[in-house]
C-alpha cells in the first residue's frame, strides 16, 4: 500500500512539473511577455513569476491533498521517502510535549530588556540603512560609463541573491551553535517566503516608478496593514492609541507624498503603477510580519531556525523562476560587463542578511508591532540619507509629514508604557485586595 502511495506521489509530482514547464515556455515566448510595455511592464513580470512559484505550489498542494486524503503519515513506512514526507506534512503531537526538549524562558529584568531592545534597534538602523542606499543605487542608478551604461532591471534576481546569503549565514550559524530540535512542519513556511519573495520584489519594482523617498514614506503607513492583518490572521486585540498613533503616522505620510512630488513619474500610469506595487508591499509584508509571530509561539522556534526554512523555500522559488525564464544568464552578462555591479549586490546581501537576523529576533521577543515602530524609525532616516546623497527635494509640508511620522511612533511609545505601568498597577492592587480577603 505504501509503496503503491510513493509511486502515486511521484506521479504527481513529475506530471504537474512537466505540464507548468511546458506551459510556462510557452507564455514566456508570446510576443507580449518577450516586449511588454514598459509603463505595464511590472505586470507581466509579475504574472511571469506567479507561473514559475506554481511550479512548486501546485504538485506541492496536490501532494498534501492526497497524503491528507489517505492518511498516508501513518502507514508510510521508515525508509527514506517516509521520512521527507513526513518532515514536508507531518506533525507529531508528542514533540510539542516533550519535557526534555521544553525550554524554560529566561526571565529579563526591564533594564536587560531595555539593553536588548536598543542592541535591536541599532542593528536594524544600521544594516537597513546602508541596505537602502545601495538598493535605490542598483536600482535606479545607471552602470559603466557615458557612453556605454544601462540600468539593471531584473528585481527577482537581486531577491535571489539576497535569499541566498541569508540561507546560508542562518544555516551556518545552526550548524555552529546547538539549537533546539525543529518540530514545524515544512510546509508552512511556504505561505510565508511566498509573501517575504512578494513583498520584496515589489519593493524592488516600485522603484521603477516611484521616488525611493516616496516608497519609504509609504511603507511607515505599514502599521495599518499589520493591525488588520493582526486581527486577522492572530486575532490580536489592540489598545485605542494604537489605532489613532497609526492615523496620525499615515496623515504624515500623505503630507510628505503631497508636498515632495514624484521625480520618477512621467505619466499618472506610472504613479498609478508605483502606488499599486506599495500597496501591494504593504499588504504582503505585513502577512509576512504577523504570521511569523505563530509558529514561534507555538513550536518554540528560534528565530534563526524561522530565518533558515523561510529563505531555504525563497531560494527554490526564485531559482525555479529565474532558470525557466533565463534571468540567470541575463543577470551573470550584466555583472561580467558592468564588474562593480557585484560589490553592490554583495554588500546590498550582507546588509539584507544582517537586518533578518535582527528582523527575527525582534519579532520573536517584542512582537511584530514594536518591529515596525523601530522599522518606522529607520524609515524616516532612510528618507533624511536619500535626500542628502541623492538630491531629493522636499519642502514644508514635508518636513512636517516627516515629524508627525516621528510624533506618532514617540506618541505610541509613551501611551504603551503608560497602559503597561497602570494594569501592573491594577493587577498589584487586585493581589494585594486578594490576599487581605484570604
């Protein structure tokens, strides 16, 4: 019967790849994809990518269907196709119970708290600082000389490689250090590299279209986005200042989009392109944030461990969809001819991998929130240093969308310790009323 399963899975595997190649190949040579139009292009692109993502998706969907549908899991036996079946679906129960692996939180005083917060704080300021700077250069700024340059466009190959080194830093760091024993099942972090692969493209092509000042400025209205996706998908309860810090955050951000003008727009399509692809951002990235949160909690993960699996699938995403439709070799030319276009992409990568590890454990230990009001902060740098090296005009009513951006995140600090310091208090006089009873 087992084997009868293998065989089954097998055949499913290898008839839904074949028939997505070939379908794949075949809309990757019309005329429309071979020379989109450029103003429309980031759609084709997209749509291009999606077909090669569900070359993995579709077998893989199909699979888990049928192993669900025959309970295969538990009549598959110990020889090696059990076992990588049973890592991509399974869930043993016994394993989230287990006492030997049960690890005791470490309980922080305030000031060790205090510490790790702005150790965190600082990591992320520095690696997506510098992150920044280089990813408007690569992707807005021309390569060679005057008479012979050309701009790099393909962003699905700069995510590849950010991907890439992030797996391996987080793979060698597991082998190098003793971790706890990884219980998820693989194929949940599917859901999240596919958002994490979504999100950062669309960054990537928004600079295309928009001002990189433009799409910081949008991505600090994020705190939005991930409150619904919150209530959504964590089914989080959140205080009132909340909801208004991040009205106040959002009028500073339109303010500053008002006021500064887009210098990469030629047409309204193409702002209508750019605001499309930072919703779209916002959108993904924010699934991404909240749905990181649950398996941590819930499988006592490490966020180094999240980190790995998440860019291992990001990696075979991107790899299957840059090798159907050649980016590859596209992107290697490129780099052969234009060779500072490498110390770029590696220094842009080492800064991406840098800012996941503090992305992470940020998440992991405050929670998603707190990760975006300090990404809110670097954001208002990132604008202050794109302005500085690269000339950006912005005026009056900038500057004030800017510092309401700035109020509101001081603001949300400030009420979350208050409410934090009066239910303490509330619970210290609830004890204290307890025990007089008793």
């Amino acid at each position: 019967m087992a084997k009868n399963a293998e065989v089954f899975i097998c055949l499913i595997v290898i008839v839904c790849v074949v028939l997505l190649y070939i379908l794949n190949t075949i809309v990757l040579n019309t005329e429309l994809v071979q020379n989109p139009p450029e103003e429309y292009g980031w759609v084709v692109h997209g749509v291009r990518n999606a077909l090669g993502y569900a070359t993995l998706f579709l077998p893989g969907y199909l699979v888990y269907k049928y192993v669900a549908k025959t309970n295969y899991l538990n009549k598959s036996g110990r020889g090696v196709f059990g076992a990588v079946i049973r890592t991509c679906f399974g869930e043993d129960e016994l394993l989230l119970v287990n006492p030997n692996l049960h690890v005791t939180p470490t309980v922080k005083t305030p000031f060790q708290e205090g510490l790790l917060l702005l150790f965190y704080f600082f990591g992320l300021q520095i690696s997506y600082l510098s992150w920044g700077v280089l990813q408007e250069k690569v992707m807005t700024r021309p390569y060679g000389t005057q008479e012979d340059s050309a701009y790099f466009k393909d962003s699905q190959f700069l995510v590849f490689v950010n991907r890439i080194l992030a797996f391996l830093v987080s793979a060698v760091i597991l082998l190098c250090t003793r971790q706890p024993r990884h219980r998820c099942p693989i194929y949940k972090y599917v859901f999240c590299s596919f958002s994490n692969i979504m999100s950062s493209w669309c960054q990537y092509e928004a600079l295309k279209y928009v001002s990189f000042p433009h799409q910081v400025l949008a991505k600090a209205s994020k705190t939005i986005p991930v409150m619904i996706m919150g209530k959504v998908v964590s089914k989080t309860k959140y205080e009132y200042y909340e909801y208004v810090t991040a009205v106040i955050l959002s009028v500073g951000m339109l303010f500053f989009m008002v006021d500064a003008g887009n210098d990469r727009s030629s047409s309204t399509v193409t702002t209508f392109s750019g605001a499309l692809l930072l919703c779209s951002y916002i959108v993904f990235d924010s699934f991404t944030a909240n749905w990181q949160g649950g398996p941590l909690q819930k499988y006592e993960m490490k966020p180094l461990q999240m980190m790995c699996f998440v860019n291992f699938f990001s990696c075979i995403f991107t790899a299957v969809s840059l090798l159907q439709q050649g980016g590859f070799l596209t992107s290697i030319k490129f780099m052969i001819k234009y060779p500072s276009f490498i110390v770029d992409i590696i220094f842009l990568s080492l800064c991406s991998a840098g800012g996941q590890l503090f992305i992470f454990n940020t998440v992991s230990t405050f929670g998603p929130l707190v990760f975006v009001i300090i990404s809110t902060i670097r954001q208002g740098f990132s604008v202050l240093l794109s302005c500085i090296i690269y000339q950006h005009t912005v005026h009056a009513l900038g500057v004030f969308g800017v510092i309401l951006v700035f109020f509101s995140v001081l603001l949300r600090v400030y009420c979350g310790y208050r409410v934090k310091s009066l239910k303490q208090l509330h619970h210290g006089a609830t004890n204290l009323m307890g025990s007089a009873k008793n």
